[in-house]
C-alpha cells in the first residue's frame, strides 16, 4: 500500500494513543511522552519521554510504543524507532 506521509504519521499518532502509562493510566500522547513522529526515508522515528528517568516502566514502554505503531502501519515497508529522549524534561501540564 502506497500512503502519503501525512497520513502514515497520523496513523502512527493514533496507534500511540493506544499506548496507556499503566501507573497512571493516561495514553502516552495526552500524557504528553510523545514528542516528535518524523518520516526519515523508509523509517518511522517517534522521540518521547518518561515521566522521570527511573520510571519503572523504562524498558517496557518504548517497546510498546514502537510495537504500537508497527502494527497500524505493518501494510507500510517503514522501519519503525522509539527513541527515549530527556530534554525536554517531561513535566505535568
């Protein structure tokens, strides 16, 4: 399938939607963890955060993430990364 860059990104937004912190159960995107979603030629990259450095679902949760979005997009030839970013410091809104 042949899908317009736009559309591959809001896909992969709303797949993160669907990825809930479970200590306080709240999508990651409304949570605000997902910082960035970016095409870079055949590869999806998204940056996010924790809600702090020694969260206890540092390992798990990216995985998550990136399981996520390759399943709505697994008609796509993209690879997808998660990668954990700290600056900006998350912080509730």
């Amino acid at each position: 399938m042949t899908a317009e860059p736009n559309q591959i990104i809001e896909r992969a937004r709303a797949a993160l939607r669907g990825v809930y912190d479970p200590e306080i159960g709240i999508d990651i995107v409304a949570l605000g963890l997902v910082y960035d979603v970016r095409l870079e030629g055949s590869r999806l990259e998204v940056d996010m955060t924790l809600t702090t450095d020694g969260c206890p679902v540092a390992e798990s949760l990216p995985n998550e993430a990136a399981d996520a979005v390759a399943g709505a997009l697994s008609d796509v030839d993209l690879e997808v990364a998660v990668r954990l970013v700290w600056d900006p410091p998350w912080s509730p809104r």
